[in-house]
C-alpha cells in the first residue's frame, strides 16, 4: 500500500505537503501572521505554475502569455463587486468560464503555428488583453481597482478569515495536483506527451493532435483562471499589471527551478522562487541582480530542477543499496 514511499522524491513531497498542512498552527504559535499570507501566495502561484507546467512540461507547448489567466480569473471577482455582487458561485463560475473561452479562442488560433511563433502569439494575445484592460477607465485602467469584500459561499466559506483562505487554497492545489496525476497517466496525457517528442508519429497513429493539444490548452488555462480568482481575493487588488508578459516569465522559471518532469516540481519551485525572492529582499536594494544571477545558475547548472535531483539521488542511493543486497 505505502510502496511508492520507497520512492525519494515521493517522500520529499509528503514531506511538504505536511509541513503545508500545519503551517497555519506554527505561524500561529510563532505570531508571525505575515508567513501565512506568503505561503498562501506560494500555493497560489504554485496551481498557476502547474497548470503551465501541463502544456510545457508535459506538451511542450511554451507560452509566454498564461498570465492573462491569473488576469481573467482575478478581474472575474474584481468586476462583479465592483458592482457589489460578491456571490462566491458567480465568481468562481465567471473565473472558469472566461478562462476557458479566451484559451479555447486564442488556443484554436496559436496551435496553428509551433515553436517560436507559438511563444510570440501567445505573448500577442496576452498583450492585446493587458491594453484592452489599461484602456478601462471604468475599472481602474492603470490603477487598479480595489475589492473591498472577499467572495462569498454563502456561509460554506469565509474567504475573509486568512487560514480559510489558505486552506482553500491548499486543498484546491492537492486536488489539482491529484487530477494532473490522472490526466498524465491516462490515455489523454500519452498523447500530449507523444506529441511533444513526435508529433507526426502521433499523428501518423490516428490521433487528431490539434484537438488533444488544443483541450490540454483549454484545460491548462482554465486552472490558471482558478489560481486568479483566489489571488483576487488574497490580494483585494487588481491591476492589469497581474497580465503583464513578466509575470509569464517568472511562471516559466518556477516550473523550470521545480523540474517539467515532475507532477509536483512547479509546486517546489514556486516555493523556491518567492522565498528567494523575500529573503533578497531583505536583506539589500540590489537584491535583483543576485536574484537573477541565481536564477541564471540554477538553469545552467541545475538541468532537472528539483525534481530531477531528487530523482538523480534515488537513483544514486539505489544503486549503492544494490550491491549490499546482492552481498
């Protein structure tokens, strides 16, 4: 029954997913308030990662443009208070919807092309909405516009109590995670990872590849919707900066720091990347250029990220074990 905890990386992530269930009690006993709001971003930014991490890691399709989600999603709980309508189902229900349509319309366009023009008109399309919101005076343009209520369940949830927020959050990541375990593992994910090594030989097999690729897409945003519409309600914020092509970049790079390879890297390397990023921070003004300097480190030399090395080490640990039992 436990046998996969024979695994390394397997226990490393129990590990994690452990220490995140009892976070809320040691920040509490330690009174640092402020640790739970950064881990909350954390796993926020983790199911966004691992939504990208489905159409790179698993499909090879890179986009430089997923932050439009996180936009869509965010703008989807901003909107509708703006006009005082804080129905969390509406919410959540514009979140997916919206997610969905732009990546299903912007998804039948951008699979028609491959490699770097894939990147470029999918960097397009995330710019055209960036604009389109700074040109919405009525929301804030620029600024920004504020949500002065959380969504509200009706009683089911009170997002604005900051540890049932985060556990939201949480449990919406492990299920997540969860159903991209099954989605790679069934028949569905060969296929997207048969087509990232060998499209044509995919293809040649019968497989309509555009349509499989094209869901995956679908799929891939709409999650990403969900990770905007909690960061709405973390932040009461939302500017159209959330949509700016950087913060694709820096999606990019979590996945990348936690390992494409791994259901739960993207997780590890968000993890990673934000904690850098605060601990910098403190400790000078000039905390970027060794932020990138890092970043560039870590890509050069850690080939795998996080989950590769762990997976590195299983194999190192095994190999050594073998000999003795052989003895």
């Amino acid at each position: 029954m436990f046998k996969f905890l024979e695994n390394l990386p397997a226990r490393v992530y129990l590990a994690v997913t452990a220490l995140l269930a009892v976070a809320p009690l040691l920040v509490t006993l330690g009174s640092q308030p402020f640790y739970l709001d950064l881990l909350t971003r954390i796993l926020i930014l983790a199911i966004a990662a691992v939504s990208l991490n489905l159409i790179i890691g698993f499909g090879g399709m890179i986009s430089l443009g997923h932050a439009a989600f996180i936009g869509i999603g965010a703008y989807c709980v901003g909107i509708p208070a703006h006009y005082d309508i804080f129905n969390g189902f509406i919410h959540l229900g514009l979140a997916i919807s919206c997610s969905a349509a732009f990546a299903l319309i912007t998804g039948a366009i951008s699979l028609r092309t491959h490699g770097l023009y894939f990147i470029m008109i999918t960097l397009a399309f995330a710019q055209m909405l960036y604009f389109t919101f700074v040109s919405l005076d009525e929301y804030g343009a620029d600024d920004g516009l504020i949500i002065y209520q959380r969504s509200d369940f009706n009683g089911l949830l009170n997002l604005e109590n900051p540890t049932t927020l985060y556990y939201t959050v949480l449990v919406t990541l492990l299920g997540l995670l969860y159903l991209m375990h099954r989605l790679v593992h069934a028949r569905f994910g060969r296929v997207i990872i048969g087509c990232k090594h060998n499209e044509k030989r995919m293809q040649a097999l019968g497989f309509d590849t555009y349509r499989y690729k094209l869901t995956c897409y679908v799929i891939s945003g709409t999650i990403c919707g969900i990770a905007g519409f909690f960061l709405g309600n973390f932040t009461n914020f939302i500017s159209p900066e959330m949509m700016d092509w950087t913060h694709s970049g820096e999606l990019i790079f979590m996945i990348v720091i936690g390992g494409t390879a791994g259901i739960f890297g993207p997780v590890v390397g968000t993890a990673f990347f934000l904690l850098l990023e605060e601990m910098l921070s403190g400790l000078t003004q000039y905390w970027q250029l060794i932020f990138g300097l890092v970043l560039i480190l870590l890509v050069v030399f850690g080939k795998g990220g996080v989950h590769g090395l762990l997976v590195w080490a299983d194999t190192r640990q095994t190999a050594q074990a073998q000999p003795e039992n052989d003895s």
